[in-house]
C-alpha cells in the first residue's frame, strides 16, 4: 500500500511539471501570435491590449515590466502576487531573450517564462511574464492522492479487523484444544473435546479424541493388570500366612505345610516370571532374532514335553525350512500350548506339534485330542489372567496364553485356535512373511 502511495504520487506531480510546463509554451505562443499581427507601435500599448484580451485561468498570472519596472497586470486575483517580489522583478527585468524557470512563491512552486517585447529595431525596454503556479495545477492530483491514502488505509485497517477476527474464529478450536489437553492428567483421560463440522480442525479434534480413547483404552489396562497381577499374587500369600499360623508342632504336620509353602511359593514365582515376560514383550529387545531351523524347534520342543506326562507323542508334520526368529520364544510359546494341552487331556491321549511354511507364512501348531476349548471362551482365553470358567485357581494364572499371543505378536503375527473335526483343541501360531 505504502509503495502504491509513493509511485501514484510521484507520478502524479511529475505531471503536474510538465502541465505547468505545457500552460507556459502554450501562453507563450499565443503571445508570439499576437504581437506578429499586433499593429501596436508601443510595448506599452501591445502589452495593455494583450493583458485586456487575454484572460488568466486560476493557476496562472500574466504581468508585464516596463523599463525595469512592474507594469500592467492581467486580470483577475492570482493565488500569489510575484509583481510585488522587488527582487525577482530585478533578476528578470533586464531579459532580451526568452526566459524560462522554477521558483517558489507564496503560492508553491512557479513556472514563470519572461518573454521580451522588441518593435522593430528599437532596444527591449518591456517584458511579458507568465507564471503557471504548478501547485494549484496539482491539487486534483494532490486531493486524489490523499484520497488514495485515506482508502488504502482503511482497507489495510479492514483487512487487519477481518484477519483478527478469521484467525481467532479458526484458532479458537485449536485454543480450545490446547486447553483440554492441558487440563487432561493421567488420572482423568475421560474428557473430550466437542467437535462441531467436518474442517481440518474438527478432523484435528477427532483424531485428538481418539487418541485419547486409545490412551484411556491403554491406561485402564494397564491398571486392570496391577489389580490382577496384585491379586493373583495375594492369593498364594494369604493361604502361605494362613498354614505357617495354623501349624502345629506336630512334625508330620509341620512337614505338610512345608511341602505346601513351597508349591505356593514356586507358584508365585511362576506367576512373576510370566509378568516379567509379558512386561518385557512391548520392549523392542523383546526378541533375540536369528536363523531357526524348523525341523529342529518341533523336535526338540516334542523332546522336552515328552517326560512331562505320559501322553501319545507325535511329530504331526514339519517343514524343511529355516527361518528368521526368535528360536527361544517360540520354543517358550510352543511349550506354554504343550502344557495346556497336557493338562487337559488324560493319560494316553494323543498330543502332536507341528509345522509347516505356505506361501512364505509359517504355521506352528499343537494340536490335542482332549476336552476342547468351549466355543464361549475361544476369543477371551488370550486375555491376561483369563481361565476358562471350569478352571481351578491352582492350574494356572492365566497368563499362559497371553504370553503366548505376546510371542506371536512380536514375531508381527498371530495366535489362534483353530476348529476341528474331532475331539480336542488345535492351537495355531501363524508368522506372517517370513524369509525362508
Ligand atoms: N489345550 C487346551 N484345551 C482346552 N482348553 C484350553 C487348552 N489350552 C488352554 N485352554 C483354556 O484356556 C485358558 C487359558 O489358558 P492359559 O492362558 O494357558 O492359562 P492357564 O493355563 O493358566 O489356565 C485355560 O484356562 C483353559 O480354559
Ligand atoms: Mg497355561
């Protein structure tokens, strides 16, 4: 705005220069015109006659300098007398030849021009100055410039006002969610934030929103797991406190409890050394990844199970493959199914493992010809600390098959249980696009 204003003026009073400039040739030559065809015989009489005639407009002045001193005037009321400047009169009195020149006034800038009168050969004793006052020439110019001034102004002070009020309408939902997050704290992660439309911002606050159902999601876990994890554990303490209280000093029964206390105790540790795996299954050195032979892992996992429990072993099927894993944690998943599988199934049955790689995805499975998983707990027996509902406490925590699930997870696949013809239950880890 500013760099309009300058340019629009400059131009504007370099106009005015060379209208002052035009007025002045154009009054010259009028002159000119006239004294050819004047029949004066005096510069006195050709001068009165032309000053008559000739009327000035309001940005100009004619007067005349007879002998060195003001003559005549024209007509009319000039925006400033320069017949009265003794001094300019002096410099221009003595003029033989066309004059031209700038110089200030009351009234602004002037162009003057002095045009000497010369009758025949007889010496230049009288002048004509014409005096084009250039600022009152410029005043349209001037006005509109100002006017150019006033409207850039305003519009700048309108396009400001509208700015501020655009920008506080679109940051007020940003405001507004800066102030819920703030005011959001880990104990209280049921706020939200109202969104209203479908702009960027609102998507902004929805996606905010969802974060904050994750993290709440998340937090309320996280606390469900202290208070099973807490509870799970008191259990074995309270029935630990309660024989040391009741013993006797019967050493048959002192040798009761003590059996007792130790399975409790090897109970619990158990429990914690399954939540210290699943604590330490989000950490990324969760897994120790390197080349596993497949065919080894399923044999080997059958070797370990095998004095377990007296049970119909089988290989069921293994792939020829070697893959990239972490050979102990899926050894530590396969175990967990084979010790779910001994537990239900009865003496004799047949219990089988087995692997097999299609279309770069690996399945490991164990599969079992017991009681079955009941169709009601196939989707919350991966849960932590979910049992199935004809449990009893002293099989386990039930945490068994989240480490399980955990195991899979890390490995970027998944576990489930799969159905089957017959009897029993099949469970499958599948290992999404791995290298062979
Ligand atoms: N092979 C299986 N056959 C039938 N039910 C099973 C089998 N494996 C697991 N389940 C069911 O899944 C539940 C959860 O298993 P898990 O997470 O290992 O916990 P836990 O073994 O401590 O009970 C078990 O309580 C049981 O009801
Ligand atoms: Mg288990």
């Amino acid at each position: 705005m500013i760099a309009v204003v300058v340019v629009t003026w400059q131009v504007l009073s370099a106009r005015s220069d060379s209208a002052a400039d035009r007025e002045l040739s154009h009054e010259a030559a009028k002159f000119r015109g006239y004294a050819a065809s004047s029949a004066a015989r005096t510069p006195e009489e050709l001068l009165e006659r032309w000053l008559q005639l000739n009327l000035p407009n309001d940005s100009e002045t004619f007067f005349s300098i007879v002998d060195g001193r003001p003559y005549r005037r024209g007509q009319g009321a000039p925006p400033a007398r320069l017949d009265t400047d003794e001094a300019f009169v002096r410099s221009i009195a003595g003029a033989t030849e066309p004059t031209y020149g700038w110089k200030g006034s009351a009234a602004g800038k002037v162009r003057y021009g002095v045009l000497p009168v010369q009758l025949g050969e007889r010496p230049v004793r009288a002048q004509l100055v014409i005096v084009e006052f250039r600022d009152v020439i410029a005043q349209p110019s001037r006005d509109a410039a100002k006017a150019l001034v006033v409207v850039a102004a305003g519009t700048l002070a309108l396009a400001a006002a509208a700015c501020w009020l655009v920008t506080g309408r679109l940051l007020a939902p940003i405001r507004q969610l800066r102030s819920t997050a703030e005011r959001i704290s880990e104990s209280d992660l049921r706020r939200r934030i109202e969104v209203v439309g479908s702009d960027d911002v609102a998507q902004l606050g929805r996606t905010f929103n969802t974060m904050l159902d994750r993290l709440e999601a998340a937090f309320v876990a996280q606390r469900e797991f202290a208070d099973n994890a807490g509870h799970e554990l008191r259990t074995p303490i309270t029935v630990i406190r309660g024989h040391l209280e009741l013993m006797s000093d019967d050493p048959a029964d002192q040798e009761r409890t003590k059996a007792l206390v130790l399975d409790e105790l090897s109970r619990m540790n158990r429990i914690v050394d399954d939540l210290l795996v699943l604590a330490k299954s989000d950490r990324p050195d969760f897994l120790a990844v390197a080349e596993v032979n497949l065919t080894e892992l399923v044999v080997e996992v059958v070797a370990k199970a095998r004095p377990m429990a007296e049970r119909q072993w089988r290989v069921d099927e293994t792939a020829d493959a070697v893959v990239t894993a972490d050979g102990q944690r899926l050894t530590q998943a396969l175990m967990q199914l084979v010790a779910n599988a001994v537990r239900h199934t009865e003496p004799g049955d047949r219990i089988a493992v087995g692997s097999r790689v299609l279309d770069g995805q690996v399945t490991l499975w164990v599969s079992d010809a017991g009681r079955g998983v009941p169709a009601a707990d196939v989707d919350r027996i991966f849960d932590r600390f979910a049992r199935g509902a004809d449990q009893a406490r002293a099989e386990g925590a039930g945490l068994g098959l989240s480490i399980v699930r955990s195991i899979a997870l890390a490995h970027g696949g998944s576990v489930q249980v799969v159905p089957q013809n017959g009897p029993g239950a099949r469970f499958e880890i599948t290992l999404p696009e791995v290298r062979e």
